[in-house]
C-alpha cells in the first residue's frame, strides 16, 4: 500500500482471477468452514448470449452476490448457478443480418446450414457477456456454467415436452395467436402495446335488396376483405327489424348476414359492429359462437391474398392508403375522425402485431393450477410483498400459452408425423429411427422451435440434473444437488420478467417436481436516471455499467446500486453518487494504510483484549451492526 490513491484496476482484475483460480466461487469454496445441512442455491437469471450487459443486470447480480456471499461466510453450502440464454429470436436477427449483408439469406443458405453458422456466432460472442460478468466481480460457480441448449439441457427440455404431451397438456390446433410477421407467433406477453394516433373509418355497406346501407366503422379497413357478418345487439330495438338482413361488402360485393349477440356494445358508435373472425380476437370468438366462415385476408408475411381483389399482393400496412382512397372514389367512406387507440407491436422488432389464425403448439393453463394454489398458500414468499397481487391479476387471466415460434434456432419441437401412416408422436430420442406404429423410417420432424421462455421456465432444477441424462454429471451438476439444493433458497430478479419467466418457472417447477422452486422471490424496481427518467439510446442517458467500472470500478458501482435499493422504489443513478461511492473506497484504503503504518498484521478480534473505553464502545457498535446486518440479510 505505497500508493496515495486506491488503484482498483490494478487490484480488482488481479484478486477476481486468483479467487476464481482458488475455487473459491465453488460449492467447495468454503468447505473448511461449512456446517452440517445448510444449503443455499440461487440461480442467475441467465443472460442473453448475444447480448452486452446493461445497469439492470448489474443490479441483479450486485445484489445476488451480496446474499451469496454472506451465506458463504455464514458457512452454507452455496451454489450461485450461472449461465446464458440462447435467445431465439435475438440470435436469429442477429445472424440473419449478418448473412443480408452478405448478400445473402437464411432460405438460400438452408437450415442446416444456418444453424452451424448461428452456433459459430454463439461461439464467438457467448464469452462476451460472462467476461463482462467477472469484470463486475461476480461470483457465481463458473465451473457449473451452463447454456440453454447445452446437450443436457436439450435432453431436460425433451423430456419435459413429451411428459406434457402425452398428459394431453401440450395440444396442437389452429387458433387465434398474436402474428408478427417478421418474427411468426408471439406469447400474449410478447405484444408491447403503445399508444398510437389513428384513425377510425366509417364505412358504408350497402343492403343485398339495393334498399340503403348500413354504416360501420373500423380502425383496419384493410382487414374488412374478411367480414364474414355484421353483429348488432339482440335488445338494440334500433336494428331489431336488420336482422337476418343482407348487406354486400364493398367493392368485391361478397353478401354477408347482419346477426345479433350480446358481445355490442349499444352506446358506442352506431351500435353496428363488422365481424371479421380470422383477424380480431373478438371477432374470432364470436365467429366460433355463430359458426361463420374464417377469412384470412393476407398472408404469414403480411401480404394481401385473393381475397382481397385488386389489392392482392400488397402489403398489408401499406395497402392501407390505398384500398381507402379507392372506398372513397366509389362512395363507400362516409367519414374518417381521428381516434387514439393502443396498438400491439413485437417487443423484439417493434412490428405492428396481427392477430391471426394458426396452426400453432399450446401449453395448456390447467398446468398451472396447483403452482397457483401453492403460492397463495404462502410456500413462496414475495419481496415487496405486493408483488403477488400482480401476479394473481396476471395468472387469473392465463390463457394457453403459445409455445411454438418459427424459427430456425432453437429447441425444435421434438414431435414427428409419419409420410406413410400419418402417426404423430412426440420423442425422447432426438434422431429416432422409425415411426413407433408401423415402423416406417419415413418420417419428418416439426419444423418450428419452442418459445426461449420454455427452456428458461426449466431453469431452477434442470440445471441441477433433472431430465439431462449422464451428459456431464460429476462436471456440472452432482447427484445430490436436487436434493441439496430444489427447491431454490431465493430467487432475485427485476420485477419487468415476472411474468415471462418467474411465472413460468413456478409452473413449470410444480408440474415436475412437486413443489414450487423458490422459498423467496425478491423483485427489484428499475435502475433509471438521475431525474427519474427510464434509460433509452433515443434519450441519451444510458449508463453503461461497464464504462462506470472502467471509470470507477466494480466496487463504487456495485455499492451505489446496493445502497440505492431500496425496496419497490426505482433507482435514480447518476455519475455524481459513483463518484461519491469511488471517494468512500479512497478512505477505506487511506485508512487501511494509517493503520500499517503503525503495524504489520492484526490478530483475529476474538484474539484481542479491548480494555480502552473508545475500543469498548466500538466493539459494542460493531456488535449491533452485525446484529442489524444479519437481520436484514436473513
């Protein structure tokens, strides 16, 4: 300690590498210290393997490390599990870019093709972000790391979806799913929706029998190509006499019939609503009810089919304009008002999201039952505790979860159809050798990939052994961690993946294993600007953590995000409070260095007598905030 000034940079990389190298971060780490039967696990949301770590991440993993590193000393058995997530969707933007500006794309590549070249990109960018990791100084067991589609995993997430399946809880059918056309099926979670200045169009649809017309309106008029009815409602007395009337849609006069249901509501607009069960969630609900035809007007990629006449072809958005100046030319728009309504786009690509009807794989909600009941219970405690009213309101609602997405990189759905009996079956195997019905070796695979979210919903105990096989036992799990360590001391997240993942998980860790994965579930509020405001590129305040470590090291980081987290109120971050905390480390060190001046080492305090009255009360202080600590923590 020769220097005036603390150099982090000159002692935190050098001290992370010699206590990774000493095996410290392991559940061995501390074992001369360990007592009989204390177990603690906790498992790190496991990052994007394409990404680069953010201030959210940095918070998680600040305060994951501070609870794990206290159970350590307390001499627990500690396991702090890491990992990445694969990404789906993410990873295949990512390559899929990279082969356009190539010239080239993923179709004339081939799948297979693609995939040895996602898998090399996941190669070469998969050590960013655990790098970025240990430059923050986290200590999770790096030996046990693990990856979403490692071959263990793979194998766990197998076996998963063919118990489910074969229990009738993974099901297969068309239905109404939220349709990006970039990215295909998305979760009812997936759907960002934003407030968006529109307009609403009054059309004029004219009776069959030439006696007048009726007028609707609608926010799409690109989607009217599918109206299969008009709906009013049974005790409106105002359209009592319409129904069972015909009316002609324009400019391609398909006839369709005015019905009644009780779904209209009579006070909003003209009480006259158009029916189109193939693109309105409504709609389609509606259509089941009344039997009526399901018109799909445009295509997986947004494109308009025959159905829409002359605009067949274009793009659904885009022929917007356009099919709306022709109504008007032909007299069918009566009027346009402007109207602010929400519309729904992909939380990946920020495409505007259709709902559309598709053959698509649903985990059913009934698997969520009894996870449900069991954290009402009180058998997982939630930190703010008022995060379990979000999540009752969110699972009262659940619907199916739609898990099939399509894709190339993935866990492809492990389920086959026979060419020559037409036999479905899900597998095990991931390369089976013959139709299990008539022993036919010509067979294909589905082609679509499971929702990421699948995989990660099997975090907590697939890591841990379940469903892997001998695919790496004895390196990174053990035969006892299921038993040591299911279900999960504590799980620490932000509250903005509760229902992507958190939900999930507990779902997923009642169905398999009978009790729900976590004893604790801590959800921290967001990290924003030092004026409150949410952190965006377009703003620009983002505060990249690692330009903060490089300025002000890991430690100033980590202690102004730990010292600022508070429960349920979000972070206001500024440089000025990591200058402050980088000033703090200054005078721990200064301090340390008065101190050797005076001595070389110091014996361990239960070894030193305290005699002076200064000595007394410090030693009484420090008492009590060990005291205050330990509380807190436990």
């Amino acid at each position: 300690m020769s220097k005036k000034t603390y150099d982090p940079k000159a002692v935190e990389e050098a001290y992370y590498k010699l206590w990774e190298k000493r095996g410290y971060f392991e559940i061995e780490g501390n074992r001369s210290i360990q007592k009989p039967d204390r177990h603690f696990a906790i498992m790190m949301p496991p990052p994007n393997v394409t990404g680069r770590l953010h201030i959210g991440h940095s918070l998680t993993f600040t305060l994951q490390d501070i609870i794990v590193r206290y159970k350590r000393m307390d001499g627990y058995s500690t396991l702090w599990q890491p990992g990445t997530d694969h990404a789906g969707i993410a990873t295949q933007n990512v390559v899929e870019k990279q082969l356009l500006s190539e010239g080239t794309t993923k179709e004339e590549l081939g799948r297979e093709a693609f995939l040895e070249r996602a898998w090399r990109w996941k190669e070469e960018s998969g050590g960013i972000m655990v790098g970025q990791l240990r430059k923050m100084g986290v200590s999770p067991a790096w030996s046990r790391e693990r990856f979403t589609m490692d071959e263990g995993l793979k194998s766990a997430v197998r076996e998963a979806f063919v118990h489910l399946y074969n229990q009738d809880l993974i099901i297969r059918g068309n239905y109404m799913v939220n349709w990006c056309t970039h990215d295909g099926a998305l979760s009812d979670i997936e759907v960002e929706y934003e407030e968006h200045k529109g307009h609403f169009y009054h059309m004029r649809y004219p009776f069959a029998d030439g006696s007048g017309h009726i007028t609707v309106a609608t926010t799409r008029p690109e989607t009217y190509f599918g109206d299969t009815a008009v709906m009013v409602h049974p005790d409106d007395k105002r359209y009592t006499s319409l129904i069972g009337k015909k009316v002609k849609l324009p400019l391609i006069d398909r006839e369709i019939e005015i019905i009644a249901d009780s779904h209209v509501d009579m006070e909003f607009g003209t009480g006259m609503v158009k029916v189109t069960p193939a693109h309105d969630p409504n709609d389609y609900e509606v259509g089941k009810r009344h039997d009526l035809e399901f018109i799909t007007v445009f295509d997986e990629k947004g494109i308009l089919n025959d159905h829409a006449g002359e605009f067949n072809g274009l793009e659904r958005l885009a022929a917007r304009e356009t099919i709306v100046k022709r109504l008007k030319e032909e007299g069918f728009i009566e009027k346009i008002e402007e109207h602010v309504h929400q519309v729904g786009h992909c939380y990946r690509c920020k495409n505007v999201v259709e709902p559309y009807i598709s053959k698509q794989w649903f985990v059913r909600s009934d698997v969520a039952t009894k996870s449900i009941e069991k954290t009402n219970e009180g058998l997982t405690k939630f930190f703010p505790p008022h995060w379990i009213n979000s999540y009752n309101a969110w699972m009262g609602e659940l619907r199916d979860w739609c898990i099939s997405r399509q894709l190339w990189w993935g866990h492809r759905i492990p389920v086959f159809y026979c060419d020559e009996c037409g036999h479905e079956w899900a597998s095990q195997d991931e390369n089976p050798l013959s139709c299990p019905h008539c022993s036919s070796e010509n067979f294909t695979q589905d082609p679509d990939v499971l929702d990421t979210w699948f995989s990660s919903a099997l975090w907590p105990f697939s890591t841990l052994g379940w469903g892997n096989g001998d695919t790496e036992a004895d390196r990174l799990f053990q035969s006892e961690d299921l038993k040591n360590f299911y279900p999960n001391s504590l799980l620490i997240t932000g509250f903005d993946i509760l229902f992507f993942w958190v939900a999930r998980m507990m779902m997923m860790g009642e169905s398999f294993m009978g009790k729900l994965p976590f004893d604790h579930i801590y959800l921290h509020a967001l990290v924003r600007d030092e004026h409150g405001q949410k952190m965006s590129k377009s703003k620009g305040n983002v505060i990249d953590p690692l330009d903060m470590v490089e300025k002000y090291s890991a430690d100033a980081l980590r202690f102004t995000l730990a010292v600022l987290a508070v429960q349920g109120r979000d972070i206001k971050l500024s440089e000025e409070k990591l200058e402050l905390s980088r000033n703090f480390t200054n005078k721990l060190y200064n301090a340390s260095k008065f101190l050797q001046m005076n001595t070389e080492t110091f014996d361990d305090l239960e070894n030193i007598e305290i005699k002076t009255p200064l000595g007394l009360y410090m030693q009484s202080r420090f008492a009590v905030a060990i005291e205050e600590t330990r509380g807190f923590l436990d």
